[in-house]
C-alpha cells in the first residue's frame, strides 16, 4: 500500500477511500483493452462512475450536467497527465509488443489520474462543506474544484505519488 492510501485510509470514511481505490484499479483494467481510444473511453468511464458513486454513498444529488462540468474541468487540468495516456494508447496500433508496451504505460497513468481526479473531487466536496455547512449549495461545487485545481504543484505531487505507486 502507497502513502497516499495510506494518508487517504486515515482522513476520509473506508467506504468513500474504498470507491476511488476501486474506481483507480478498474481504469488500470480499461488500460488493457487492446482497442485504442476505446482504453482512454473506459477510464473516462471509471472517473464518471466514481463521482457518481461517491455522491450516492454519501447521499448528495447532484445534477447530471453539474457532473459533467466538474469532471470536464478536472479532465482539463489533468490533460497533459491524459496526454500521456493517450499516447500509450497509440501505441496499441503496432501488433503484439505495442499492445503490451502501450497498457502497461497507460496503466500507471491511468491509476493517477483516476486517483487524482477522486483526491481532487472529494477536496472540494469538503472545501464546500467547510464554507457552506451541511446545507450545501452545489451548484457552487464547480467553484469549489476551481479552488481545488488551482493548487497546481500539489496536484502534480499527488499524481507523480499515486504513478509511482502504481508502477511498484
């Protein structure tokens, strides 16, 4: 187990750290599909399922576009980590060795930036919750993640952590 599990096991509720370690592990499985771009779709897919997860566990409703915005500005400031994975996933066009090659480096990255998009989505849910009490607003969530994103090299330090974690 890496130290941001471990930092995450200890701040956040099991059950909550349990979704975006799942939801991190089945981008890692959409790295693998020998389709490019259907990979990419997939772990695109990981991240949606994960926000959508996590606002059920802890009983938030929150509108389909309001999602759509977060995760598309979180994608957004994560797209050169997306990059990087949309690269491997070229390099399943070659037979055999680019297969290979190409899912096993889109798997680390692919684990980063699911774990980094979770780390950040639940930081501004808390960040939210600090400004606005149990009542929250979330339509001033989208705000929240802005807050969040702009603390660059932290981000950037969580995603090379999480990377790092994955390639052990």
């Amino acid at each position: 187990m890496g130290v941001i599990d471990q930092q995450a096991d200890k701040m956040l509720p099991q059950e909550i750290v349990g979704v975006v370690k799942l939801h991190s592990k089945l981008a890692v499985g959409a790295a693998w599909i020998p389709v490019p771009g259907a990979d990419i779709a997939a772990g695109a897919t990981a991240i949606w399922g994960m926000y959508v997860r996590i606002n059920n566990k802890i009983g938030l409703k929150v509108k389909d576009n309001i999602i759509k915005t977060i995760a598309s500005g979180i994608g957004t400031n994560l797209l050169s980590y997306v990059a990087m994975s949309g690269i491997a996933s070229s390099l399943k066009f070659i037979p055999g060795i680019g297969s290979i090659g190409g899912a096993i480096a889109m798997s680390a990255s692919q684990y980063a930036i699911t774990l980094t998009a979770g780390w950040i989505y639940l930081k501004a849910l808390c960040l939210l919750a600090e400004k606005q009490g149990p009542k929250l607003d979330m339509t001033m969530l989208n705000n929240a993640v802005k807050d969040v994103l702009s603390q660059k090299a932290l981000i950037k330090s969580i995603f090379e952590q999480a990377k790092k974690e994955r390639k052990k």
